[in-house]
C-alpha cells in the first residue's frame, strides 16, 4: 500500500492484464481440475478474459478491493454467479468451479513479487488484499453454485409432486386418486386440491383414495388422509380408502388412529365394488347371443 | 339492513347465500331461518353456499349450529355447492362440520332431502302403498 493506505493492485492489475490472463489460463488449463469434456478451451478463455476485465473494472472504483458486495462489483458478481450457476448445471463439481477463481492466485502472487521486489513490507501487505479478495470470490462462486443446484432441487420436487398425484375418472360419479409415495404436508395438500377440483368437474359422488403405494402410515399420514376425507365430505362426496396392506392396518390399530368413520377395503377391486352398490349401478356378464 | 332470502319450496326451504357473510348477518340468518322453518312445518333445509369465498372459523361453526337447531326443528338441513378452497379452509380449522349432510350441487342436495324425506314417509308408514 502507499502512503495513504491504497492498495496498487489494482493499478498494477491493469498494466499487466494481458500478461496476467495468459497466465491464469496456463494455470487453469494445467489444473488437475479442468473439465475439458464439459466446456472448451475457447469458451474457458472468453469467460477468463471477460472476468478479469471486470475486476480491473471494480478494482479501480470505490471502495476498491475491500468490499465484492459494494455496488462497484455488481458486474463482476453477476458474472460470477452466471458461470458458477452454469457449470452447476453442466455438472462440474464445487471444487472444479471454484478453481476459476482461485487459480488466479498464483498468477497474481507472482506479479506481486515482480513488482515489489524490494519492498517486503509492503509485499506481505498487498498479498494479504490479494488473498482477501480472491478468497471472497471464491466463497461467493461456491454460493452461487450451491444455489444453482439448490433450484434444481426445488424444479424436479415440484415436477415430481405433479406427477405423482393423478386423479382418474373410473366410472360415471366415481373418481380413484392412487397415492405412492410417502404422504407429507405439501403433497397433501396438493392431493387435496387436485381431488377437490376433479370432484367440481366431474360432480362425482364418491371418491376412492387407494394408498397401496404409500410405504408407510404414521400418525401424520393418517391426519393427512381424513382431513382429506373430511374436505371430500364437505363437497359432498364420500371417500373409500383401499389398498390397506396387512401391516398397515396393524400399525394403524396400534397407532391409535380413528378410522371408523371411513368406509375401508383391503384392495381396489373392492372398493370399486362399494362405489358401484352405492350409485346403485351394477355389472353383469354379457349374454352370449351367438 | 342486509337479508339474506329464505325461499319456501314444498315442503323445503331454500337459502341461497349470495353475499360474503359477515359475523351480524349470519346471525340474522339464524334467527330468520329457525323461525321460517317453525312457522312453515319445513321438513328440510337446503344452504346453498356456491357463492360463497370466505369462511372463518364463525361461519363454519355457525352452519353447523343452524344444521344443529334444524334437527331439533326435525328439518334435515344440507350444505350444497362448497367450493375446494372452502372445504380446505374448513379442515385445516378443524371444522368438519361432523352432523351436517353434503351434496355437491342444489340438484343432488335435493334428490338428498327427497330421499331422505321418503325414507322418513315409510317409517311412518304414511308412504306405503
């Protein structure tokens, strides 16, 4: 720093820069990390180039390199993030993103030393700001990658929680919802809403809720499945639940759980049977007239 | 002052609620209805609540209490028409509304009463033929 407190580096950076990036991409291009499947050489040296522009943009301006979250850096931060959420996508791991910016540091620690040569203090010094800053950048790649992965959690839960809850017409007046999968609050309630609308739709009086794909039943899965039949009730159509395997009925039994108000069946097939009595429909076996 | 109508239809009673219900005009309701349904002999009452977009905990007691009263009138009262998003408020407040019957629409409420009402006809033995 010179007198005032004022890190070069940034001037320093900027006479250099050509220099600087030919060494960063040698850096990166030897790093054991390098994913030359994934990405090309030409598009590594583009992203490169670009970023250091912007940090030599940042650098100069206020506050300078103390702080990556002041307005100065916002470029450079948005870049950052859109190549860490990019390469999150094209399956690069965390290490193997942040090496971008982390391999700059070599390049960088040895223009510090050409420079300073002869003044150790302040060597030590701007190493330190250098450190700082890079450090900084790369804990914020490794948020904006952990982010990006984040969202496409939260897309295939959601695509997940759509398939997983159909609602299908089995005979005029009588609706089946198989359920697999484990019951939790959310998925409740998205059941609920799809039976409920198909129930308007369709006007139909009954409703039989098959959970022989639901591996397990606890307390809170049973809340789940009557408040879904109470809901039901209140439109107006009954709910039949079938597919109680042997097991189940047991750890319901031992459970606690109230299920007396609810017609049950053991299979699909029965309960299909109930639905039928009860709209007062009934199938027989076709007389064979030939 | 607001009214909700109460139509007279046979031996049914008709209410349509139309308008959000606020706390004073459920209560007129009430008071309304337990008189109609004394003064006309009602066998039944139906509540149509289609209409209706907002429930709180008030409303939903307060059709359970007027299910309540009809039954000690000996009128059957049915709720018709509940939308989804109702429904699904009324669970998640612990409302179910355990003594009141449901239909989906006024058609299949009716066809309810009607049936009901035969029911009770036979055990009387006034419906026998």
């Amino acid at each position: 720093m010179d007198s005032n407190g004022k890190s070069r580096i940034p001037e320093m950076i900027a006479r250099n820069e050509s220099e600087l990036l030919a060494n960063w991409l040698r850096e990166q291009l030897a790093a054991t990390t390098l994913r030359g499947d994934l990405m090309k050489e030409s598009e590594l040296r583009e992203q490169s180039r670009q970023f250091l522009n912007m940090v030599v943009r940042a650098a100069s301006q206020q506050p300078g390199l103390d702080n990556i979250s002041a307005p100065a850096w916002e470029e450079a931060r948005e870049f950052l993030a859109g190549i860490s959420r990019s390469r999150a996508h094209q399956g690069f791991s965390p290490s193997e993103t942040a090496t971008f910016v982390f391999s700059l540091k070599q390049p960088l620690f040895s223009l510090l030393r050409k420079e300073l040569e002869g003044d150790p203090r302040k060597l030590a010094d701007e190493m330190w700001v250098a450190t700082a800053l890079l450090d900084k950048l790369g804990l914020f790649t490794t948020e904006a990658y952990q982010k990006g992965r984040e969202e496409v959690i939260v897309r295939q839960q959601q695509e997940l929680l759509e398939l997983s809850t159909p609602v299908v017409v089995l005979w005029e007046g009588v609706l089946a919802l198989p359920l697999i999968g484990t019951l939790d609050s959310a998925r409740t309630q998205v059941v609920m809403e799809s039976l409920l609308q198909k129930i308007v739709e369709t006007g139909a009086g009954i409703a039989i809720i098959d959970i022989t794909g639901v591996p397990t039943v606890d307390t809170l899965v049973a809340q789940h499945l009557l408040k879904t039949v109470s809901a039901a009730r209140l439109m107006g159509a009954d709910c039949i639940i079938s597919g109680i395997r042997p097991q189940i009925a047991q750890t319901i039994v031992h459970l606690g759980v109230n299920l007396t108000d609810v017609i049950t069946k053991s299979s699909l097939a029965d309960a299909f049977a109930v639905a039928l009595r009860r709209s007062r429909m009934e199938i027989t076996r076709a007389v064979n007239h030939g | 002052m607001e009214q909700i109508p109460i139509l007279k239809m046979g031996d049914y009673l008709l209410v349509t609620i139309q308008v959000d219900m606020h706390d004073r005009l459920a209560l007129t309701l009430q008071d309304d209805l337990t008189e109609k349904i004394a003064k006309t002999r009602a066998r039944g009452v139906l509540i149509d609540i289609s209409s209706l977009e907002i429930v709180d905990s008030f409303i939903g007691r307060m059709l359970g209490n007027i299910a309540a009263m009809a039954r000690v009138l000996d009128a059957e009262t049915i709720v018709v028409g509940m939308r989804p998003a109702v429904a699904i408020t009324l669970v998640e407040l612990g409302l179910s509304l355990p003594g009141v019957r449901t239909a989906l629409n006024v058609e299949k409420g009716m066809s309810l009463l009607q049936g009901a009402g035969a029911e009770q006809e036979n055990v009387n033995g006034l419906g026998e033929r």
